[in-house]
C-alpha cells in the first residue's frame, strides 16, 4: 500500500494520467482482488500473473538490474542465501572457536533498510539510461517523463484516495469546514449538506499522503460527497493585508453570504403557520374514534443489589 500511495504521490506531483495498465502477482494483491485491483476501479487493464512463475514479469528485468547493479553495490549483506553463486549470496562474517565456525550475523532496524532501499532505487532512476545512442544524456527517469503516453486517462482523485490514500472520521463544523491534520478543509458550497443524512455531520475524509495535504475527500456511509480544498489563513489585521489576504478573506466569506441565502430561500419554501378562530363550526365536527387492541408487554429490570426481579406491564 506504501508503493501503491507513493507512486500516486509522484503521479500527482507531475499531473500525469492513471497508468493503463497493470501486470501484477497472485500472492502479492490478492486480497485487493475486488476493489483496488479490480480492472476498471483505478486502472483499466489488469494483467494477473501466473502464479509461482514470477520470471514472467516484464518488470523482472529492471529487478534484476536494481539488485545486481545498484543494491548488490550499496547495501552491504544484500542476496539470497540458496542461490548457486557464491557471489550472489550474502556475505557472512565466520569466527572460529572451540565449539568450532559460527556465523555472526548482522542485524538492521526496518527505517535502515528502508532507506537503503529508497537510495538504490533513486540512485538507480537518476542514473544515465542503458541506451545513450538513442537517449544521450537522458537518465532513466527522463526517459520515462518524456515517453508518457498522451492517452492516459485522468483519474478521479476522490476514487484514488479512497482505495490507496489515508483516511481519518471527522465531522463537518459550523457547517462550513472539516479538520484534517490539524488543518481546515472548506465545502465548496453549502448546498453538499443537502447529500448528507438526516442530522447527521460525521464523515469520513480521505486524503493522499503529503507534507501540504491541499484537499480532502469526503465520505459518508461509502457514498462520495465533496472535495474540500484547505482554507487560506489571511491576516487579521487588514492593514498588513497583501493581495492573497485579500483573496482569502473574499473566498471565506462568500461560503457565508451562500449559507445565509440558501438559509432565507429554504425559509420563503417553508408554509406559514395559521391559527384557526374558535368557532362553533369546530365544536360541530365529528371526529371518528378507531378502537385498537391494547397490546401489553412486560419487561423485567435487573438491579445488581437485588435478587428479586420486577415485572411491570405496560
């Protein structure tokens, strides 16, 4: 899910469209089978390797390549330790005593081997491309940018964040804004309470991962409600105000001049009430009393200082 969410984030930050097509292996998203990974959810090609035979890949070739060209040269006590070369497998440190050969052994926090892996891979994609005659000068990530397919559907970021991003329940305040992060998140409008339950302000906001989390998206009960941007902060001293304090006042109180005339229109919509003189008229008219069983049940409270249980009919 982290790959899924940074591959996302680097999508985003270039405004580059959902890849088109996947190829991925049985035991590492099978349980995203059905929604994730479901062909169409987020990508419109899926392609479900055959299981056990991961050489199939066509990503194997750049595996091989990270492992053995930048991985193997950076990261010390990287290999697999069945393999048929000696060179391949991890180096172990062998110390004899009269026991006889033990093998010492070294051990690695996961944030160790995590940023190990990240430098190899950036190392990695930064490096010249393999074919300089047709792509001189240009690295691999170069290569990559400049060869994007121009077809690439755009994705949804409220779908995108729901499936990959981070999520967290918050409730819509004052009618006007979540918080997320200890940021605020405005509606768009105040009509997206109408898409709300009855009395009902919790929801759920998903967001991608990020040092600036820019817009939220809202849930409730798994049906999509709105996108909110963050609020701009403006000073509250209008003679130190710039032309973005002035934007992001004007943009604040637009949502409550909208609130207030979405406000007043739904009150000309409600019928006034009308009070009805005391007239003999009223004191004629027959009102038609329905007999209906009384039905009676019976509960019984449990006081934990009593023994005795109490039976009362209603």
């Amino acid at each position: 899910m982290d790959c899924m969410r940074d591959m996302f984030r680097f999508i985003h930050s270039r405004s580059l469209g959902i890849p088109m097509e996947v190829e991925v292996e049985h035991h590492l998203v099978n349980t995203f089978a059905d929604d994730m990974m479901k062909e169409g959810n987020i990508f419109p090609k899926v392609r479900w390797c055959n299981p056990g035979n991961s050489q199939e890949k066509h990503a194997e070739h750049f595996n091989k390549a990270l492992k053995y060209e930048y991985e193997k040269k950076e990261q010390v006590g990287i290999g697999r330790p069945f393999l048929k070369l000696e060179a391949n497998r991890p180096k172990v440190d062998k110390q004899w005593d009269e026991d006889g050969m033990k093998v010492k052994e070294k051990t690695y926090s996961y944030e160790e081997l995590l940023a190990d892996a990240l430098s190899a891979q950036d190392k990695y994609n930064n490096d010249l491309h393999p074919d300089q005659k047709k792509f001189k000068g240009m690295t691999r990530l170069d290569v990559l940018l400049y060869n994007v397919n121009p077809d690439l559907p755009y994705y949804k970021d409220n779908s995108v964040a729901r499936y990959i991003g981070d999520y967290t329940a918050t409730s819509i305040v004052r009618s006007q804004y979540v918080k997320v992060q200890y940021e605020k998140y405005q509606l768009p409008h105040p009509r997206e309470l109408g898409k709300l339950s009855s009395n009902n302000y919790s929801v759920t906001a998903y967001y991608l991962p990020s040092d600036d989390i820019q817009e939220v998206h809202l849930y409730q009960h798994d049906k999509f409600i709105c996108t909110c941007k963050k609020i701009k902060t403006f000073n509250t001293a209008r003679a130190e105000w710039t032309d973005e304090d002035q934007q992001a006042y004007q943009e604040f109180s637009e949502y409550g001049a909208s609130f207030r005339k979405m406000v007043k229109e739904g009150k000309a919509d409600i019928m006034k009430v009308n009070l009805l003189k005391h007239t003999q008229e009223l004191e004629e008219l027959e009102v038609e009393i329905i007999d209906e069983p009384i039905i009676e049940k019976t509960y019984t409270d449990y006081d934990d200082n009593e023994s005795e249980d109490y039976s009362h009919t209603l």
